[in-house]
C-alpha cells in the first residue's frame, strides 16, 4: 500500500521571493497563507490575479528587481543608500538621472560581468585542449 503523495509546501515568504515581489504589499491574504502549495504558486505564475500584476508593473519591488532593473547588485544599493523597497517610477527617474554613486555601481558592475566572461572563456578553451600525457622533461 503507498501512501497519497502530499502537496510541496512553502512559506509566503518564499512564494513572494519566487514571484519577485515585496510580500509586504501582498494581500493579506496571500501573506498571512498557512503555506503555499507548489500548484497554486505555478497557478499564480500562469495567471497572475490583479494584484499580482499590479505589484510587478509598480512595485513596491523587493530589492532584487530593484538592483536588477539599475543593473547593479544588491550590496552596490546598499552602498548607494538605497535599502528599502522602490516603486517602477522611482526606479525609472533613477535610471534617467542616475546620480553618482548609481553610475560608479554601474560600471563595477560591468568590470564584473566582463571579468566572469573573461573566466569562462579561458575555462572554455582549457576544456577544449587535447589531454592526454603531460610531456617529462
């Protein structure tokens, strides 16, 4: 006899951070859920409700889809000043007049990006050399 499988389930909080949202400005509802079941966070990914829609086209986004929208990480926003939650249009006017310290992240963050392309690619053609017996001298 086996046993019925049972339901993955999981925190709000980590069905917010799946969906990429703020779960403080979740409904109610969704935030004070015993749990979410696996079927129902990929029921709410398929077929966002409004409120789901509303809080990824105006946030409050989590810190995340903030850094990520800037292009930057999450500690170059903490470097920035910037640790709470923001809102599509305030990471807009970010992004248009982006103020110094956004600028000086920025181009961190690029460094880094062409850094682990730099690595991956002599990883690449390490990996691509014949090997076989190393020569004796």
């Amino acid at each position: 006899m086996t046993s019925a499988k049972t339901q993955q389930t999981m925190k709000p909080v980590t069905a917010a951070k799946k969906l990429g949202i703020h779960l403080a400005a979740a409904p109610e509802s969704f935030r004070d859920a015993p749990a979410v079941t696996r079927s129902e966070l990929a029921g709410l990914m398929t077929t966002p409700p409004a409120w789901l829609k509303e809080l990824h086209e105006n946030g409050p986004h989590p810190r995340e889809v903030v850094a990520s929208r800037l292009g930057v990480s999450i500690a170059g926003l903490v470097r920035g000043g910037i640790t709470e939650p923001l809102l599509t249009s305030e990471i807009v006017e970010l992004s248009q007049k982006p103020p110094a310290w956004l600028v000086r992240e920025r181009a961190i963050q690029a460094d880094v990006r062409a850094e682990d392309e730099r690595v991956a690619a002599r990883d690449a053609e390490r990996r691509s050399r014949p090997t076989g017996p190393r020569p004796t001298r």
